[in-house]
C-alpha cells in the first residue's frame, strides 16, 4: 500500500514539473516574438528618419548650388563695372587734357590779342569758339562724373548683394552640417537595430517551435 502511495506521489510531482517547464518555455517564447517585434518597429522608424535626413541634404545641396551660380554671376558683373569705370576714368582724363590744352590757347590768343589789335575780331571770335569747347568738355565731365557716382551706387549695391549670399552660403554649409552630423546618428541607430532586429528575429525563429 505504501508503495503506491508513493509511486502516486512521484507521478503526480513529475506531471507539476512537466507543467510549470511548459508554462516558463512559453512565456520566454512570448518575450523573443516581442523583442522581435519592437525590435522591427525600431528599425522601420529609423530608417524612415534616415530617408528624411537624405532628403533634406539634397535640398541643401541644390540651394547651395544656386548660391554658387548666383556669386559667379555677381563676380562676373563686378568686374565689367570695373572695367567701364577705369574706360570712364580715361574718358575724363582726355577731357581734362583737352580743357588744359584750350585753355593754354586761349591765353596764347589773348596775347595776340593785345599785340595784335587788328586781329582783335578774329581772336575774339576763335575764344568764343573755344569757351564753347570747354562748355561741352565740361558738360562731358558732368555727365562722367553722374555716371561714375551712378556705377558706384550699383558697385555698393552688388558689395550688399554678394555678402548676402555669402551669408546664405555660410548659413546653408551649417545646416547641411546638422543635417550630416544626425544622418551620421541615424546610421548608427539603424546599423544597431537592423542587427539586433535580425538576432531577435533569429532567436525567436529558434525557439518559435517551442511554442508548439
């Protein structure tokens, strides 16, 4: 009688060992699929965030190759300015040569005039001609220097507009540096979670049978 009793006694311990392995199997099986899971759902959210990153460094990148273009042309604008200035620069000096060379002849006419009484009429008439000259030469000066003072305004207006796409320039270099630095981030974060995604993935393959 005893020995049944006791042979009872160990069937019955044995079927609560059976149970309780079961039960701990199942629940470690649970967590793997979960760890798989989450790990899956971190993977697909970094990798959205790396799509975004790319995205927006392109649009940088285009910005930026605008904002080159644009400088060349500004470049290329200021130095035709430059050369019309010193041709304008020329054009007052021719000027200003002819005046000086009236000028002289006229005093040389003056001088015949006082010598030459007789001659007073035509000399007169010559300084009339030439008083005219210096007028237009004069008017001619007028309008360089109007011109030269329009150029210089233009000069300081393009000096403004390249240093504020130089500022641009320094500005879209810095953003596409943040941008840079967390597409570097995210790298990091999917390189991570791909892999843990496949080691979870892997073990709860492994042990997915269990569950059976």
């Amino acid at each position: 009688m005893s020995q049944i009793h006791f042979l009872l006694t160990f069937i019955l311990i044995s079927i609560s060992t059976v149970a309780l392995a079961k039960s701990d199997t199942k629940s470690q099986v649970d967590r793997l699929e979960s760890n798989s899971k989450n790990s899956e759902q971190n993977l697909e959210q970094y990798e959205r965030n790396l799509a975004t990153v790319e995205k927006n460094i392109a649009e940088v990148d285009k910005a930026l190759a605008n904002l080159k273009t644009q400088l060349e042309d500004v470049k290329v604008t200021e130095g035709d300015m430059k050369k019309n200035k010193e041709e304008l620069d020329k054009a007052k000096a021719k000027y200003e040569n002819l005046i000086s060379k009236e000028n002289e002849d006229i005093k040389k006419d003056q001088v015949a005039i006082d010598q030459l009484q007789k001659a007073l009429h035509d000399a007169e008439e010559r300084q009339r001609k030439r008083n005219e000259h210096i007028l237009a030469y004069q008017k001619k000066i007028q309008e360089i220097e109007q011109e030269k003072g329009d150029w210089d305004q233009h000069t300081q207006m393009v000096g403004q507009l390249q240093k504020g796409i130089l500022q641009k320039e320094a500005s879209a270099q810095s953003e596409k540096k943040k941008w840079a630095d967390k597409k570097q981030a995210y790298l990091v974060e999917v390189k991570k979670w791909k892999s843990q995604a496949r080691n979870a993935k892997e073990t709860y393959l492994k042990y997915k049978h269990l569950n059976d």
